[in-house]
C-alpha cells in the first residue's frame, strides 16, 4: 500500500450495490454512496488520483464523476485490462503504484497486476481470492472509503484528512 498512487474503481457492485433501476423510457439510474464520494474526495486532498472502469455505459456514471472530480472514465469495456494498460501508459505508472476495486470476474486479469488488488464484500468467491484485502462493507454501502482510510492511515496522509477536522482552540 506504501506505493498506491492511483485507486481504479469498478461501478456496479463497488460504488454502487449493482442494482439497475431503468424508468420506465429505458433511462438508467444508479445509487452512489455520499461515503464513498467523500472518501474520493480525500484520496485527491491526498494527492491520491481515482480512475474508473466499468463494464457498462451509463451517463449517471459520468455526472459522479464530474462531482467527483475523476478525469479518467472508462466506460463500456469488454476487457478491462486494455483500458488498464492504457492508463498505466498515459500517466507513467507501474502496476505496484495502483489499487484496483472490484467485484466480479472481469475484474480478474487487474487483480492479478495490481500492487493492492481488493475485493469488496459482496464480491464473487474467485475476486475475493484473489485480493489482498477484503472489504467489511459491501459496495455502494461505503467500501470505498472503506478502502480509501485504509490506503491514507497506511501511508501516514490520514492526518491531512482529520487537520480539517481537528478541534482548534
């Protein structure tokens, strides 16, 4: 965890509990956790930078990420690893300075090049396995910042969180 640079988070079922809604025109809509947004935010105070890579397209995505302040969304990837490798080459990085979250099978072939592959609780058997480290949370119930606390307490950041918080006198 001393390396994590960068945290790449899977969608559905990581930042979100893997429910679809679709109103009643085909839209799609998806429940994002206010903990998770916030952990987001302090991964960046920290100078942590967050990607995303999901599976599917959604625009729901896109706005959060904007919220959020993520500049780097993939969406609609069959194969995740492409759009890993990518971003491994766009911004320099070696795979020991990445932290990958995910869920599912897809996210497999990440897992197995990541410096900190971990698994949210309501991961699949084979993506828990595989991971260092096993969330308590389920996802889109707050296992990112989850995660998120646990990278910054390891690299000794969690004090630039909490100096905002601190009672001054």
């Amino acid at each position: 965890m001393k390396n994590i640079k960068w945290v790449i988070m899977d969608v559905d079922g990581v930042l979100t509990d893997g429910r679809i809604f679709l109103d009643s025109r085909g839209n799609e809509m998806k429940a994002f956790h206010v903990l998770d947004g916030t952990g987001i935010a302090y991964l960046h105070r920290a100078g942590i930078k967050t990607a995303i890579l999901s599976g599917r397209t959604c625009e729901a995505v896109n706005h959060r990420a904007k919220e959020l302040n993520i500049e780097v969304v993939y969406q609609g990837i069959i194969n995740k690893i492409d759009a890993y490798h990518d971003i491994l080459e766009k911004h320099a990085l070696r795979d020991e300075e990445i932290c990958y979250i995910g869920d599912d099978l897809i996210d497999l072939p990440i897992f197995y090049r990541v410096g900190f592959p971990v698994a949210v609780a309501n991961a699949v058997p084979a993506v828990k396995h595989q991971a260092l480290f096993v969330t308590k949370e389920r996802g889109g119930h707050g296992a990112v910042r989850e995660v998120v606390e646990k990278i910054l307490k390891y690299q000794g950041k969690w004090h630039l969180i909490m100096e905002r918080y601190q009672r001054h006198p």
